[in-house]
C-alpha cells in the first residue's frame, strides 16, 4: 500500500524503482545484495513487511525474518554504500498505557509478535545504519493495496457483512498519500533516527469506521459497538497508539493534516490506477 504510493506520488526529480516481492526477499541477505548491487540506487525506502499481526503470532520466525533481519540486511547493505536509506515502522511498537500521543523518545513495550518483530527490526536498522531515518507511523488507509481498514468496512457494507467494531482501540489514522509526501520531505534532509508521522488528531476505530460509512454515502449502515476482547484475535493491539511528535515541524515538513481531512481526501480520490506493486 505505502510502496504503492511512494511510486504514484514521487516528485519529478526522483526517479523511482520499485522493487516488488517477486523480485526481492528481504529475509535474504544475498537477494538483497543484489537488488542493490543491480540497481544502484541513491536512496532505499524500505516498505516490505509482514504485516499480518494475527498471522505472526503463529509463526514468530518468519516475523522476525521479514520484519527483523530484513531490515537489518538492507541497512548493512545501505551503510557499507553510503546510501540514504528510510526504515518504516509501526504504533505497534508501544504497550498502549499512555493516553497521551506517544513522541519519539517514549520507551518501546510491544505486546504482539508483530510488534517485537517492527521493535527488532528498528533496533537492527539503528546498530547497521546510524544515518538511516525511521519513519513511524499508524493505522495506514490508502488507495492501493487490499488490506486497509477502510477497504475493509466498505467491503463489508457492500457484501452485506454485519459491522462489528471495537471502540477501546484509540490511535492516528493516516492517509500513505500524506505520508509519502512527508518521506518525499525528509529524504533529502540530514535528519537521522526515529520520526513519527501520522495525520494527527485522534480516533477509537469505531467511530474511524463510522466516519469511513457517513464519508461514503453510508451514514443508516448500523455498526455494532464491541470490546477488543470480544473478536478474540491471536495478537493483542495497544489500547492507545496515538502518534505524536517532539521533531516535527521541521523546516521542511509541518505536521500532516487532520485524519478527517485525510480520509475526506481517499474517500473522494476515486481508484488510483496505474500499476501497484
Ligand atoms: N498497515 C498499517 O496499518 C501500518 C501501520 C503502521 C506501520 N505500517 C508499516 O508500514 C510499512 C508498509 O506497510 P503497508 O501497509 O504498505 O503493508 P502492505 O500493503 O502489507 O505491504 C507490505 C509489502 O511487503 C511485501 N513483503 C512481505 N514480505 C516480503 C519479503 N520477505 N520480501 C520482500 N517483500 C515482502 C509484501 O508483499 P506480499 O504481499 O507479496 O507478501 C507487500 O507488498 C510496513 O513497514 C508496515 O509495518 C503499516
């Protein structure tokens, strides 16, 4: 979904190459020395991931194979370079007690594989390469992809599926478009280590939901109020995930736009053609 993006949105002078799974296996040293070695590029941004969190409860060795060592090849690779190189990660990487947005310096605490997986990940990226940025970020809905919470909802509207969704999950939705313009805005800075971008503003995922069918000619689709605990998922999600900053603004990047002005933004954007990778 975010990789998607980054290709769409990629300003005039970047020349992007996206690299799709097919093509490249993160969790593979030597595939990624080669992909690098064959293409060159000035700067890596660093999208792939295992992001299904229920699925890696399952099978821990392959969450810490993608979303661990895969970082930590590329960054080996990327450092030894000299290439600038943008490391995604996630809100999952914190225990969800503060009720306050969690900024760059609070203390990580992951309660899910996934999450240990993304922490470990970023710890590897950090060790292997000390000029990489780290762009955290949250609750992505985008206009590529096929995963997102907002294709979710409407899926099920239009399949006639009963919504049941949970409002003791409180954290930044955010639009991949806005945050591809902000990684478009950090690449050429000298800004180092972890940033947290999302749209800010705050949400529980219910009323996220609820603003997603009102947003899309919806507004008399019921949506049943649950309890996290009710739907029994394998992995445990933070109660609170809010993403704040203490480095943004920075000269080149302002704090990104309100979610509901995001979402209003996806909703009415249409489908986003071209090729998705
Ligand atoms: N989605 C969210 O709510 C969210 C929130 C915070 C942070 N993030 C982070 O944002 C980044 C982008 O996520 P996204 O939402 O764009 O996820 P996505 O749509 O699931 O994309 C992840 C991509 O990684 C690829 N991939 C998986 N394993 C790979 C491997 N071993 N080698 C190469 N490619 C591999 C996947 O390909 P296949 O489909 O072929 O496996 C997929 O194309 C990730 O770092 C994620 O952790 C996501």
């Amino acid at each position: 979904m975010l990789g998607s993006a980054l290709y769409r949105l990629a300003p005039a002078h970047v020349s992007p190459d996206p690299v799709g799974h097919y093509e490249l296996d993160v969790a593979s040293e030597a595939s990624v020395r080669a992909a690098i070695t064959e293409r060159e590029p000035d700067a890596v941004i660093h999208c792939a991931a295992w992001t299904a969190v229920d699925a890696c409860e399952k099978d821990v060795e392959r969450a810490f194979r993608v979303n661990a060592d895969g970082p930590k090849f590329l960054a080996r690779e990327t450092a030894k370079r000299g290439i600038r190189l943008v490391h995604i990660s996630t809100d999952f990487v914190f225990d969800g007690v503060k009720r306050t947005p969690y900024v760059e310096s609070d203390a990580t605490d992951p309660l899910s594989v996934y999450g240990r997986s993304k922490q470990a990940g970023e710890e590897n990226v950090i060790r292997s390469h000390p000029g990489a940025l780290i762009v955290r970020t949250s609750w992505t809905f985008g206009r590529e992809g096929d995963g997102d919470f907002v294709r979710s909802i409407l899926s099920a509207v239009r399949n006639g599926t009963k919504l049941r969704v949970v409002t003791d999950q409180v954290g930044s939705p955010t639009y991949v478009d806005d945050l591809a313009e902000a990684i478009y805005a950090l690449l050429p800075t000298e800004e180092t280590g972890v940033f947290h971008v999302a749209n800010t503003g705050e949400t529980d995922r219910y009323h996220f939901a609820r603003a997603v069918l009102d947003g899309s000619g919806y507004p008399n689709v019921p949506i049943d109020a649950i309890k996290a605990a009710e739907l029994k998922l394998p992995a445990p999600r933070p109660a609170y995930s809010t993403l704040g900053s203490e480095r943004l603004p920075i000269s080149s990047l302002a704090a990104l736009r309100d979610w509901r002005s995001a979402l209003h933004a996806r909703l009415t954007a249409g489908p986003a053609g071209g090729r998705e990778y």
